[in-house]
C-alpha cells in the first residue's frame, strides 16, 4: 500500500512543487515505484516532470469532478518508476465546482485507493491556498510534508496551515501526521538563513528533517527543461540533496502528530 504524503503550504513559491518534483524522482531512482499527483491549476509539477500539456487528454479535474478512473488520468514520466496524475488549468474551475458536489472532501481520496497497492509513495503537490483542493489532499494524505523558505517571515501563515491540519485531523482524517517541515532555499553566505533554521527548530523541533534544500541554480533550471534535477544534472548538489531527503523519508520521516 502506497504512503501518501501532500506537499502543502498555502505561500507560493516555498518550493512545493521543485519538492514534489524532485522527491518523487529521486524514490524511483532509488528503486520506489512512485505517483506524482499535481492538484495545482498551473500545472507546474505536470511540466516539470515532462508530461507536454498538449498530450494531456484528461487531467485530475476529470477524476475530481467527473469521476473518470484514476487509472485512465495517469501517466507514464520519461522516469522509471514514475507515473503522474496530470493537472491542466481546466482545474482552475474545481475549486468552486466542487462546493456543490456529493463528498466533496473525499473525492481525492476515494479516486486514489484504487490505485494505492501499484504504488509505494503518492505525492501530491497542492496549490498556494488553503481551498478545497488542499483539503482533499490532506484527507487523502497520510501525512504532509511543508517546506518553509529559508527567509524573512518563513513563519508568518503556518498557524493557518497549522490549524487547518488540526480540523482535517479532526474532521475528515484522523491518522493525519505531520511528516515533518522542509526548509528550502538556504543561502547559506548569509546570517539570515542561520537565523531562520535556529527559529523554525525553535518552533517544530524534532518535526524538522535534518536535510536542508539549499539555494541551487541547477534546481532552479531544471523545470524549463521538463526534466527532474536526477535527470537533468545527477551530480549537482541540488541532486545530492534530494536523494538525502528521499533517503531520510523512507527511513520514516520525522513521524510526529
Ligand atoms: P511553490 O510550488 O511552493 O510555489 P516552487 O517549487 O515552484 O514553489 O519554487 C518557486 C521558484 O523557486 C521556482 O522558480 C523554482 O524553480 C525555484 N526554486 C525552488 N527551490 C529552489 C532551490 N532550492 N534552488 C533554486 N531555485 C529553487
Ligand atoms: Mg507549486
């Protein structure tokens, strides 16, 4: 049975999607065999890990709002062991067509069980806001995994994130678990990022992953090319760290409610 972990964090540009990107790529270059799930309307995790979004026939729209078979949605990444359920910007219109619709917090969750035993890890890479998309992705989820932006005011907005976990706990998903928080975008010649980790270890402690995602021009490259950074440049440092990072999830994460 697959482990299914959303990336989510209501602030855009945190590093959610370069996280789910690279994370996914870099399990099933170690072996995992892996779904990519993008529920964001721009579509930059479909683009990244290469899907052209003129071959794109159904989207995640169609198995959220019209339930097409999750199976016909998926598919197949230029990487090995890699599968992705696409998004296209039809998906800009599910998050107020799904208000009206019959379970509309689970509807992610019941498109994704029937393929749960094909996989070992899902990710799913959520929008920047905290709508009913995100929700359907924290009920789906085992656990979520937030990158924080090594920056001025990298806390600022988590006690919303926070707290919309705490009611998805409560109300739609009782196993919730926080996999832990990421922090993303370290330039480590300057003080300010010293300051943000010393801070955000403060406030998450042990939930923290000790691998740190630095600043990395090669990662940064890497979606204009549609190629995730193992393929693209597997001896950059931003590669080294997310085979790290994926090292340290498949140990267990950091297993904190
Ligand atoms: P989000 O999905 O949270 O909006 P992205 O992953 O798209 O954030 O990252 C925002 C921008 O920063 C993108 O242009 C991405 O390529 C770039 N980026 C993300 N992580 C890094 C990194 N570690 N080093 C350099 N650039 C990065
Ligand atoms: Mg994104």
């Amino acid at each position: 049975m697959a482990k299914i972990i959303a990336v989510a964090n209501q602030k855009g540009g945190v590093g959610k999607t370069t996280t789910s990107v690279n994370l996914s790529a870099c399990l099933a270059y170690i072996g995992k065999k892996v779904l990519l799930v993008d529920i964001d309307p721009q579509g930059n995790a479909t683009s990244g890990a290469g899907i052209e979004k003129g071959d794109v026939e159904e989207c995640v729209y169609d198995m959220l709002v019209n339930d097409v078979d999750t199976k016909t949605v998926i598919k197949q990444t230029t990487v090995e062991n890699l599968d992705m359920v696409p998004a296209t910007i039809q998906l800009s219109g599910a998050e107020i067509e799904l208000v009206s619709t019959i379970s509309r917090e689970v509807r992610l969750k019941r498109a994704l069980a029937s393929v749960a035993s094909d996989y070992d890890y899902i990710f799913i890479d959520c929008p920047p806001s905290l709508g009913l998309l995100t929700i359907n992705a924290l009920t789906a989820a085992d656990s979520v995994l937030i990158p924080v932006q090594c920056e001025y005011y990298a806390l600022e907005g988590l006690s919303q994130l926070l707290n919309t976990v705490r009611l998805v706990q409560k109300h739609l998903n009782t196993e919730l678990e926080i996999e832990g928080v990421l922090l993303t975008m370290l330039d480590a010649r300057t003080n300010l990022g010293i300051q943000v980790i010393d801070e955000v270890k403060k406030y998450f402690r042990e939930k923290v992953f000790d691998v740190i995602i630095p600043r990395n021009v090669r990662l940064g490259e890497a979606p204009s090319h549609g190629k995730p950074i193992i393929i693209y440049d597997p001896k950059s440092r931003g590669a080294e760290v997310y085979v790290e990072l994926a090292k340290e999830v498949v140990a267990g994460g950091k297993k904190v409610r």
